[in-house]
C-alpha cells in the first residue's frame, strides 16, 4: 500500500508520541508499504511557538520512511500567547450555536505548520489511506482529513486523545467541537487502550468506527554499563527515575514534591529527570532550597543508551501523568524489570495493572506518590515481582508487529466502500 501519515512533529522531536509514529512507519516501510510522513521542522517542543529557520519543506528517506518536514512560523506573542489562543478555542466551543468553522479556522495554527496544504497537494499519489495522528496540535490532522476528503482516499485516525481524569481541562483541550467532528467523521479511529476508546464512546463516536491498537517497544540500545553512568552522572543510588516533558499536566512537578518530602522523613533517594522541562517546572525549580535541588536533579535529553542504562539502575520510573494516552516509557522502564508508579488518570490504567506490575495513584496526589515510592523502596521484593511482571506483559503483549498488524487490519477495513460520502 502506499500510505500517507500525517503528523505535528516527528524524531528528532522528544517526545512518546512521536516515537511512536515513527516506530510504525518503519514497520509498514520495513514490510515493504510505501510511507511518506509529512510533518513539521520542530525539534523541540519550544519551536512549534517560536519556529524553525526553514523556510522551505524538506525531503530525505529514514528508516525507508519518506519524510517530508515543513517550516513553522512564529506565533506573535510566543508561548503565553498560544497558550491563550487555545484557551479561547475551548470557551468558543463551550458556546452554544455553531462554532465548528470558527475552530477549524483557529486550528491552523495549531501548530502554524508553514506550507502543510501546499505540500500535500504537490505530492504525487495515488495513495490507498491518509493516517493523521495526534489531536491535541490538530492542524495536520484537519488538512489530512481535507486531503484524504478531496482526493476521495479513506481516513484514519490516531488521535492520542488526552482524556485526563473525564472532564477536566486536560479533556476539554481534545474534545472540542471541530476535533470531535473530524473524529466523527473518520473511517477508523485507533484508540492505544480500552481507556481511550471508551471515553471517545462517551464523546460520541461511533463504536463501530473504533479499535484499540496499544503499542510497541522499540529494540534496546547496546548503552554504557550502570557504574560508569553514575559516576559521570554523579548519582547515588537509590533513585527513581522520571522521564518526558517535565510539567505539572506530566505529573513533574508532583513527583519532585513526593521526593522532596521523603527526603525531609529521612528517605535517602534522589528523583532524576531526563527530558525537556516547561516554564512552570522551571519556574517551580528555580524557587527550591539548595538541599532541595540536591535531591531533584535535571539531566536533560540524554542519549537513548544513557537513558536506559540509567533506567535499568533505578528503583523506579514515575509517570504521575493525566496527559498521557499511553506512555511508552512504562515499557521501556519494564524492558528493564523496574516497576513504576502512574497516575490513574488518561490511558495510564489501561496499560498499567495496579498491583501487579505497577502502583497507580491520583492525579495530584503527593501523599499518596510519596507512599508508594516508599513502599518500593522499602520492599525490594515488591520491586522485583512488578517489574518481571511488567516485563512479562511487554514482551507478550507490546510488539510493533503487532501494532502494526491490528493497524493494517483497519486500513482494510477503511478501504472498504462507503455507503455514505462524507465531506469536512
């Protein structure tokens, strides 16, 4: 088949879901699908404001995967400015009488991807199915679904819907009126857990319309031996290990705080971040004691090696998160025999089975995270049966053969007539 995929950021971007995308792509590719991702220039996560000094779209093969990366534009105002535009799409779509339009219009700049309509109309086809990922940047999801619409291919869709605790802010910014229409209308909607596939039935998709595909693990790197990396890391064991963008939505901030207060009952650990951090962890940050920050420390993006030998030394990975679809880091955190402790919020229950191999708790907990860290820490029994438990799970159950199976199944279901021509 040839396949369109179409997505707000792709490696070397950091971040699960965009790993995600390209893990899949590299599959089909690799199954000899033809694959073209069209997506941003974005590295990090500050360029999809700021943006990129590209001014043209790009093209070059990974992976056997055709990537085509456009330019994005500034957003005038930066960050704070975005981030008030997005709160205003959500009351408009909290307004009564038709405001679909007015979003749609508003979501190009979600993120203001340079050339994104210009580009796909250029490509040359035909291709068999349009793939958009990812609702909450959902501007390449709308121009997929018009591209896919227009050129008359069937559309699918991943949303990575952030569903949050039901109905909080987290779900309000996935939920609005043009994102549930384009799911609505989509042939097929692939859910990563029952979690997520069951609040999108709750929003109003069709059931008939859904699957759940979960998701992979990526090979582990060949990485540089524990002791080496504590010594260049200057780490003490025991520590528990955090890793993605360290935010309050993440459940950063939470985790530093649990730390924090263990460390002040006399709890020798260390909480470790490795990823990006956001203006409010770090404005969180900047306010702690010296002895506190001795006990939170930033590493940064590190190398895929690094980061698994370190997560392969830690006695925990912590994923308090109520953004989170899925988390792919529990499984790279599993590949490793650690257990890990997530929020009971998002896709996260879906994938974690408190007890068995993890501990969930609230989001927003502190308490309750600092309990279940010490209880970790205190049982290394415990620590050993969730982890081979999890790592058990991930090899029988989360293979990107077998993601990718369940994906190909629904683009031939997807590319079945339609007894309904359904237009954006």
């Amino acid at each position: 088949m040839k396949i369109l995929f179409l997505t707000p950021a792709y490696p070397p971007f950091p971040g699960g879901g965009e790993r995600y995308v390209a893990a899949l792509a590299a599959e089909l590719a690799q199954r000899g699908h033809e694959v073209t991702a069209v997506t941003s220039a974005a590295t990090l996560e500050k360029t999809l404001w700021q943006g990129t000094p590209d001014r043209q779209p790009t093209t070059h093969v990974e992976n056997r995967v055709t990537v085509i990366r456009c330019p994005l534009r500034p957003f005038p105002g930066g960050r704070p400015a975005l981030m008030a535009w997005r709160k205003t799409m959500v009351v408009i779509s909290m307004l009564p009488g038709s405001t679909t339009a007015v979003l749609s219009h508003m979501a190009h700049h979600i993120p203001p991807i340079h050339h994104l309509e210009t580009t796909l109309r250029a490509l040359t086809g035909p291709f068999d199915v349009v793939h958009g990922f990812n609702i909450s940047w959902e501007w390449p999801l709308l121009a997929g679904w018009q591209f896919a619409r227009q050129q008359h291919l069937p559309y699918v869709v991943t949303p990575f819907a952030h569903l949050g605790t039901g109905h909080d802010r987290v779900t309000r910014n996935s939920t609005m009126r043009h994102q549930l229409r384009l799911l609505s209308d989509a042939d097929r909607v692939l859910g990563l857990t029952d979690i997520e596939k069951n609040g999108l039935v709750a929003w109003g998709v069709a059931p008939d319309r859904l699957d759940v595909i979960g998701s992979g693990l990526d090979p582990l790197p060949n990485g540089t031996t524990l002791p080496p990396l504590l010594a260049q890391y200057q780490v003490q064991p025991p520590y528990v290990l955090f890793v993605g963008r360290a935010s309050f939505e993440k459940g950063a901030i939470d985790a530093a705080r649990a730390v924090s207060a263990l460390r002040q009952q006399g709890t020798a650990v260390t909480l470790l971040f490795i990823g990006q951090t956001s203006p409010e962890f770090d404005r969180f940050y900047a306010r702690l004691a010296a002895n506190e920050r001795a006990g939170i420390r930033l590493l940064g993006i590190l190398s895929d090696a690094d980061k698994h030998g370190l997560l392969a030394g830690a006695a925990a990975l912590l994923l308090p998160s109520r953004t989170d679809s899925f988390g792919i880091v529990l499984l790279e955190a599993w590949a490793h025999s650690v257990p890990v402790i997530a929020a009971r919020a998002g896709g996260l229950p879906g994938v974690v089975d408190d007890g068995q191999n993890g501990l969930l708790v609230e989001f927003g907990d502190v308490p309750g995270l600092s309990q279940a860290i010490h209880q970790l820490l205190a049982d290394e029994p415990l620590r050993r049966r969730l982890g081979e438990h999890g790592r058990i799970k991930t090899n029988t159950t989360y293979t990107w053969t077998a993601v990718a199976d369940r994906v190909l199944a629904n683009y031939e279901i997807a590319r079945k007539p339609l007894s309904v021509t359904r237009n954006p």
